[in-house]
C-alpha cells in the first residue's frame, strides 16, 4: 500500500487543522485487512512517537479516517482499539479519540541521525542553563500584569492609540520619577526622562552611529562622543555595538574597590554598573564614586550609570544611584530586563537637561520602539505596588538561590570561592588558575551552558595592568525552580577538583 495523506480535520478543541502523512506501506506484503490494520498501526503509532501527532491531538473518526484512506470502517476502528489498548490513544465517550497525554514524542536530539563525527551537545541544547543576564522566566507576575494591561487599556485616552511621544508616556515617567527616587535615590523630574527599549537601545541613541567612517572616536553625530572609558570586564555585545558606532573604548582596570576611576584620563565619558559590578561582582567604593563625580566635572565628561540589577541586593539594603551625587553629570540608565523579563522591552533614560533634546532628535518625531500600551501597562504596575510586590518577591528567591550555590560549594567544593557581594543574578566562582577553559569545556560536554570570565574580557585589558581572573559565571537565577537543584548538582560535578 502506498504512501497517503489523510485531507485536514480540525476540532475546536485540539484538532490537528492540517493534512498528516501517513505511510501506509506493508512490509509483509500483505494485502489483506490485517496487512493493512497493521499498517494502519504502525504508521500511527510512528506519528506520535515522532511528535507529529501531539499528546491531545483529536483524531478523526473512523468513517472520515477510513474515507481518507480508502480503507474499511472497521480496519481504522481495529486500528484504533489497538493503539488505545497499547496506551498510545485514549477513547471517550463525547470526547472523540485522542492521543494519549503520557505518549511523549521522541527529542529532537533522538529523533534526528546521529553525526559520525563532531557533534557537540551545545547544538542539542543544555540540560542546565546557568547563563547569566536572565531571570526566572516562570516568575513572570502574568495574573498582576494582565490586571495592569486591563485597566491601563480600559482607561486608556484615545490619543494612545495614535503616534507616540518619542518621551515616551508622561504616565510612565511620572511613576518612574517616584520609583526611583524612592527605591534608587535619583533625582530627576519626568521632563528628564526618556523612555526607550532597554540599554543597548540607550547606547545606540547616546552614541548614535559612525557616519564618518573614521576610528578615531568619534561618533559622527552622536549625542556623546568618544572615547568612552569601561570597564576592563563588561558585556562583548556593549564594545561591539560601540564600536560598530565609531566609538573608541578604553579599558579601566579593576580591583577590590570596583573601577579604577583614578586612573581616568582624557576620555569623554565613562561607563560603570557602580551598584554591582558586570560581572565580578563588586560594589564601587564610596570613594571612588566620588572621585568619578570630580573627574566628570573636571574633564565636562559625562558618567553612564548602568543600574542593571541594582534592586537585587541581598546582604544590606542596595547602595542608592550614583545619580544622585550629581544629576548633571550622570545619564542613569535602567530596565525591566531583569527585574520582569527582557520579553518587555522597556527602559529609561535620566538625562542631564542639556542632553534632553538631543536624544529625542535622535529618537526621531514618534515612538518606533517602545509599546505605548506596554508603557501604560508598566506605569499602573509601578503605581499599583504591584511592581514593588514582585521585587520584593524576587528578591527572596534569587537570595535563597544563590545561598543554595554557595551551600553546595561548601559541600561538595570548598575550595571554590564565590567572588563579589550577595546582590543580582549571577555569581563569579574564582577558578584555580588555568583551569578556566578546561572547565567550560567540561560543562558544554555535560550539557551545562556558562560562560567563563575570559567571554566578558575587554581584548585591549593587557596583563600588567588587569591581571587576568579564571573564572566561571553562573547565572543562578535562569533555571525554573524545580529544575535548579540538579543544576546545582550537575555544576558541582564540572568544577576542578583541589590543587588543580
């Protein structure tokens, strides 16, 4: 019997919709209805077990099956009664034959040939993902959010749905000038705010992009011009995306006390995560918060403050924004990305005055990045508490997350150390030297997905200046909750062992 495709049925409920292939060729030969019962059988159960046909999934009933397929009515009922009796369908009355919920298709890494050669786990996916920059995407407040969108949507002025404010939403900026000068201690006013997509949506419009051609440092029409100081260990994608701009990045060394802003020269700005250090983990000392506030004044620089994580701090109360020690001279640039979900793109700007009006000339005349429902939304989530709420809550999980990393350290590799304060979403674990690349490749190989301290290395960082760190960085806030501990687990298994 030849191969056939069964014409597309749909159900309200949880019908397939669209045409399945069914290959009804008998390897015995036989032409009889056994044969093709049998068939039947095998091309069905092969269609759930290859995940064609998913758990739930409506079947069609016997006659139209059977019509389909030129097929007897009680071939297909034949068919059926045995795939049921076998666990692969259910059959209830009113509620049709389905597949069965526990007859899970095969993975895709199982399902797919395997590769004589070269094959690496990373292309099947990790079994633990530890990367940082992410938050429990299952703590996402959906039930308090969808309250918010409600109401902002149903209280919504006709004009939002219009073109928007390149500002973005006096809504949105209203709350978040109460926000943060009570959670964050900046000082600003809801004029001095601009909304836009997140921080690397705020370096494209501070910075602009490279018209020149040139590598010089400018920026060819940016708001800001380079060189711009940063951090020696900081995110790759920050210094690509700069770069792309024109912009000429220098690296500030690092030690205990955070950035080394005595050793700023004649760059035009600088960049700092001053609450928590990306990714080392260290606060900027108050001393050295100071200094970089007297060398922007000095120099007429300007200092771009990234509070990525600064609510998540868990040993004392978070250190207010460097903001507030000079609004003029400081950009505070914020998000949701880890505080919600980076699936919202929201962010913020704090702007100097001087610089108002030309980030929003860069902007453009209407909002093209930010949702104005989102912002909305986002405005009555701050002012109803609810945000407060999920802050608050989120801050005890990832506190017991990351003692849970550092209980399990103790236990299974105590001579592992944990750098940096207790605050954010990761954690840098201080690897014996040389043993770095060793221990990535192990954790790839075993299905774990991190990231070394080497990936977030500026490439002009020389030696005698920065010495290098070995080192692994966990994202101990990625994983869902039920599935961290064997990620714990699996982690501990990969680490180098003592006198390594």
């Amino acid at each position: 019997m030849a191969k056939s495709w069964v014409n597309s049925w749909a159900d309200s409920a949880a019908g397939i919709g669209g045409d399945l292939h069914l290959d009804l060729s008998d390897a015995s030969g036989s032409s009889g209805p056994g044969g093709r019962r049998a068939a039947l059988t095998r091309a069905l159960r092969d269609a759930v077990r290859e995940g064609r046909l998913a758990p739930g999934t409506r079947l069609p009933p016997y006659r139209s099956l059977a019509a389909d397929l030129g097929l007897a009515r009680n071939t297909v009922a034949d068919a059926y009664a045995e795939l049921v009796a076998e666990g692969w369908l259910t059959a209830r009355q009113g509620s049709g034959t389905r597949v069965a919920e526990r007859a899970e298709p095969l993975r895709r890494a199982e399902r797919a040939p395997r590769r004589t050669a070269g094959a690496s786990p990373r292309a099947r996916g990790p079994r633990h993902d530890l990367r940082q920059g992410t938050p429990d995407a299952s703590a996402f407040p959906r039930a308090a959010w969808l309250v918010s969108y409600r109401r902002a949507l149903q209280q919504a002025p006709n004009e939002v749905f219009g073109p928007g404010d390149p500002a973005g939403r006096v809504e949105l900026r209203e709350a978040l000038t109460e926000y943060l000068a009570r959670a964050r201690g900046v000082r600003t006013e809801p004029g001095r705010i601009v909304i836009c997509s997140g921080f690397a949506h705020a370096l494209r419009l501070l910075f602009g992009q490279d018209k020149g051609g040139g590598t010089g440092g400018s920026t060819g029409g940016g708001v800001l011009r380079g060189p711009l100081a940063v951090e020696a260990y900081g995110l790759g994608f920050h210094r690509e995306l700069l770069a792309a701009a024109g912009v000429r990045t220098v690296p500030l060394p690092l030690d205990e006390d955070g950035a080394r802003s005595d050793l700023l020269g004649r760059e035009r700005a600088v960049l700092l995560t001053p609450a928590h250090q990306f990714p080392t983990g260290g606060p900027l000392h108050p001393g050295r918060r100071a200094a970089v506030i007297d060398w922007a004044r000095a120099r007429g620089g300007a200092v771009l403050e990234d509070d990525y994580d600064g609510e998540f701090r868990y040993d004392r109360k978070p250190v207010g924004a460097l903001q507030g020690l000079d609004p003029d001279r400081v950009i505070f640039i914020g998000s949701v990305s880890k505080s919600l979900s980076p699936a919202v793109r929201l962010g913020w700007m704090v702007l100097p005055e001087r610089y108002v009006d030309d980030v929003l000339a860069a902007k453009g005349e209407r909002e093209a990045w930010a949702s104005v429902l989102d912002q909305l939304s986002l405005a009555d989530f701050i002012v109803s508490g609810a945000y407060d709420r999920h802050v608050r809550r989120m801050r005890q999980r990832y506190r017991r997350r990351r003692d849970r990393l550092v209980a399990a350290l103790a236990t299974h590799a105590p001579h592992i150390e944990v750098t940096g304060v207790a605050a954010g979403l990761h954690a840098v674990l201080r690897l014996p030297p040389g043993t770095e690349r060793s221990t990535v490749k192990a954790a790839t190989w075993q299905g774990i997905a991190l990231d070394g301290l080497a990936e977030f290395r500026h490439p002009d960082a020389t030696e005698s200046v920065m010495p290098v760190r070995d080192g692994i960085v966990v994202g101990y806030a990625t994983p869902s909750e039920h599935a961290y501990g064997a990620a714990l687990e699996a982690l501990c298994g990969v680490l180098p062992p003592p006198g390594e």
